[in-house]
C-alpha cells in the first residue's frame, strides 16, 4: 500500500481503536479494506462509532466503494469530494444533515444509501450523477430539485418516510426505474408524466383521490394507496392495468369499489379492510384466482354500527360541515387497533384517548374534530369525561373549542364558525407513530436481513437459493402454504429494501438481480448452516 493510504488506515485505526484488515470483499457487515495495484479500491468503516473521517481521505484517490454506515456522523466531508472515481456511497444510519452542495462532482456515484440521518433537502447539483439506485429512508427531505429528472439509468427511487409534499414534473426523463418508495410523505399529487415503474408505493399520504396518471402505467405490478384520505375509485377504463397483480387499498374512506376491477386479469392480491362499507361487495367473488382479506373484511363489517363512523359521516354530510373531521377521526380508530388492539371507540378509555394525543403532533382542528365526535357520541358512556379532558388540554394549548361546543348543542350548519386559518385546515397525518429505524443486529445489514426473516420466508429463500428453476419450485413451495409465490417474494424484498437499501429477487423471474447478492447470500447460507 502506498503511503498516503498507510497514513489514513493508522488514522481509523487509532479513532475508532479497531485495525482495519486487508481484505478480499467489504461491505455489508464486513470491515477492511480491498487493494488493488497498492492502491485502496473498495473501504468498509461501518459501525466503529466515528464522529468524523480524517481529512486523509482525500488521498485515497482510486476508491470506489465506500461504506460508512453506522457511525455517529454530522456531515458528508468536504474531503470526500476529491474521490473523483467514486461510485457508490453508504452512510446510512448517522446524523447527517445536509448532502454537500458540489456532490455532483463526484459523477461517477450510480448508488446512494443515506437512509436513517437528518438530511432535509437534495442539492441541485445531485441530478449530475448518473444515479440508478437511491435510497434515503427515514430523512426529514421536504424538498428534491429538477435537476433529479436526468437519472436516466434509475432503477430503484426510495425516499419513505419523509416530508415529500411533492415531486418535480422533470420525472418525466425516468423511462428505466422499477420501483418508486414514496410512503409515509406528505403527498398529495403526483405530476402528470409518464412513468413505467412496475412498483409504486404511496401508501401512508395524503392522497383524496388516485392520481390519474397511476392508471396509465402499463407495466405496474405493484400499487400501495393504503392509509391515505381516498373516498372513492374512479372506474378504471378498459385495457388499462392490465399487468396489475397487487392493489393494497386498507384503511381509507372507501364506501363503494368500481366493478371495473373486474377487468384486471392479472389481479391477485387485494386488500381492502378498515374502509367505510357498509356491506361486502359480493361481485368480488367473482374475481378468479385473487387473494382478498375476506377474514378480516368481514369480520369488521360485522362490528355493530363500525363505532359510528358511518352514521358520524352522515352528520358531517347533513350539518355541512369538512369531511376532514371524519379523517381525524379515522386516525384515532387506527390508532386504536394498532395501539390497544380494538377498533371500537366506544370500547376506550380516558388514558386511551390521552395516550393519542401525547403520540400525535395535535393542531387544532385535530382537537377540535375529537370534541366535536365526542359531543355527538351520544351513547357513549365516558363522553362527559372525555370532553372534559379535551378542554383541560385545549385551555393549556390556548386552543378555542367555544365554536365546536355551539355546533354540538345547536346542530346547526355552522362551518363559517370553525375559524380556523388555512394552516388549521389541513388535517395532521398522523397514522400511528412513525415507524422507527429498525436496529441492526451485530454482523451488519446481510445477517440482520436473515435473522429477520420469518420461518416461511427463510424457507422460500432456501428454495430460491438451491433450486435451478427458483420460479417453478417456489410456486409448488408456496402452494403447501397457501400463499402466492408473489407475496412470499415481496416479504423477502420488503425486508432486504429495509436493511440492505436494495430489491435483491426480481419478480417475474425470481432470480437474483445482481451477482454480489448472490455471493453474499450462499455465504451466509453456508456459514449458518441453512440448508440443514
């Protein structure tokens, strides 16, 4: 190794008190370094608790893979930006929070793995790299330029689980991305351009009514609308969708479903429990050879009165006042079933309904909509009590509910008396707490992806790992668990687009997407001894 390499192996070493090895292969779990020509190539220094890079770096000039993971770092170094051949970036899981400006030199970079830091924006300068895989899980990124529309080559877009209130139109240049993770934003709309993602993940937004253009896409699989605001599905024109085998629509406002959905032959998999129907659409039995959460649809259906929602929806209607009423009180109703394990508001208590208000970022119309249902819940037998807490915390908030109190005992139409501003209107989105960055076990993100999967999918792998026609025998495998082999495939995928940033199975053919994966996964295989 030439000198200047020497010099910044001594620096990490002495920071972090762990010596870096020379090695064959890094990342994913494995520290050291790999050379080439006395030259450092590839450098994993994940998880040795650095609060900085020595400014050494720079010398590294030939490196091309840097993995970073896992430390306790504020910021990208400046001296990074001198690695001019660089091409991939994991910093994943530090306390990073801004991507430096001029990244865009580094134009070399094709993946970028910063999921779990602090970063609010992408800089300009970041549609100069000819991305294809990007992921920044759990940022606080409210903002992504123009310029990301030149990613011709991008494959993989995940951004969940930030404060995305929308994205550029210049999309538009994305003809190669396979999977786009938008969940758990601030989504409204999406631009009206053409797309031909074959995963598209929306779920946990703010969605009123299904993007348009989402019907055009002709190569979509895959479609997440789950937890958002949406009230009705518009029919779906004939011919389109046609390659669709997934559509999760859980926990909306949903009342009626077009029949157009009989019009997907390829439909498999969906999902429509905790909406608003009033009956289970019997034409749904009619769809040949899809999966439908019938149990669980069912039996909520069978809920006397599903805890007044619906009857609270007619007040809304009959009294003029905004549908967002019903929304927050929807978010209560889940947070209840996923919190305290029941759907019925009138089975909770005082502690319940504090316990919701301490675990969710309140704003007046909130509080004003859970006053008003209260005062309606007639029948409730808590409802004095209740009201009487929502008051103590409205006071402490300086929150006015005199408004909502003269509609509960006038029942008149009276939405000119909610004065609220327009920063009030909008409703908080709040639908459990937010998922938290999952740990990692020790061994690093491959093992962690294992020791995560369940029992069913570790089995499914083994298959996909061992057979020479993965497709056909993971389909015999899934039959003996009455599952479809897509859905086993996808919780593989879920979980390795978790700890590794990436989608290792492709879906149609079942075969790994990159020769790494791979090798990292019949190493594993075989040093835990899974075929036994």
């Amino acid at each position: 190794m030439d000198p200047k390499g020497k010099k910044f192996i001594s620096e990490i070493t002495n920071i972090s008190g762990q010596t870096l090895q020379k090695v064959d292969k890094v990342g994913y779990g494995r520290n050291g370094y790999v050379e080439k020509s006395n030259h450092i190539k590839k450098l994993s220094i994940s998880n040795l608790n650095l609060e900085y890079i020595p400014e050494s770096i720079e010398s590294l000039g030939d490196l091309q893979f840097l993995y970073m993971g896992g430390n306790y770092l504020t910021k990208i170094p400046d001296s990074i930006l001198t690695l001019r051949n660089l091409e991939v970036l994991e910093a994943w899981e530090n306390r990073i929070e801004s991507i430096p400006k001029d990244i865009g030199i580094l134009d070399k970079i094709w993946r970028l793995h910063l999921a779990g830091n602090k970063i609010t924006e992408l800089p300009e300068s970041i549609g100069n790299l000819p991305m294809k895989k990007l992921y920044l899980k759990h940022n606080n990124v409210s903002h992504v330029p123009a310029s990301i529309g030149n990613w011709t080559r991008l494959d993989v877009f995940g951004l969940p689980i930030n404060n995305l209130s929308s994205l550029p139109e210049t999309i538009n240049g994305w003809k190669n991305v396979r999977v786009i993770s938008l969940w758990q934003n601030k989504l409204k709309w999406l631009p009206d351009v053409q797309l031909n993602v074959k995963e598209l993940r929306l779920n946990n937004n703010l969605f009123s009514e299904v993007p348009p253009r989402v019907y055009k896409i002709r190569q979509l699989r895959k479609l997440w609308l789950n937890n958002n605001q949406l009230t009705k599905i518009p029919d779906i024109p004939s011919g389109y969708l046609q390659n669709l085998w997934f559509l999760n629509l859980e926990s909306n406002l949903l009342s009626s479903l077009p029949k157009s959905l009989k019009q997907l032959p390829n439909l498999r998999d969906l999902r429509l429990s905790g909406n608003l129907f009033e009956a289970y659409p019997d034409w749904l039995d009619s769809l040949e050879g899809c999966k439908i959460d019938l149990s669980v649809h069912k039996r909520r259906l069978q809920q006397p009165d599903y805890i007044g929602v619906k009857k609270y929806q007619k007040y809304l209607e009959d009294n003029r006042l905004p549908i967002e009423h019903l929304v927050e009180i929807k978010q209560l109703q889940r947070f209840l079933e996923n919190e305290k394990n029941f759907s019925r508001i009138v089975k909770a208590k005082v502690v319940d309904i504090k316990d919701y208000i301490a675990q969710t970022n309140i704003t007046a119309f909130t509080l004003r909509s859970l006053y008003l249902y209260f005062s309606w819940l007639h029948d409730y037998p808590l409802r004095r009590t209740v009201k009487e807490e929502l008051e103590n915390f409205a006071q402490k908030m300086s929150i006015n509910l005199q408004d909502v109190s003269r509609l509960a005992e006038e029942s008149l139409t009276v939405t000119s008396l909610l004065t609220l501003d327009e920063k009030e209107k909008e409703p908080s989105r709040i639908v459990s707490r937010p998922p938290e960055v999952v740990q990692k076990t020790e061994g690093g993100e491959w093992e962690s992806f294992i020791s995560n999967l369940d029992e069913t999918s570790l089995d499914a792998l083994k298959i996909l790992l061992k057979s020479s026609k993965p497709k056909i025998e993971l389909k015999k495998y899934a039959n003996t668990q009455n599952r479809l082999p897509e859905t086993l495939l996808e919780s593989i995928n879920e979980l390795a687009l978790e700890f590794i940033g990436d989608l290792i199975f492709d879906q149609e053919t079942c075969q790994i997407t990159e020769a790494i994966y791979k090798e990292k996964l019949r190493k594993i295989a075989f040093t835990k001894k899974l075929f036994e």
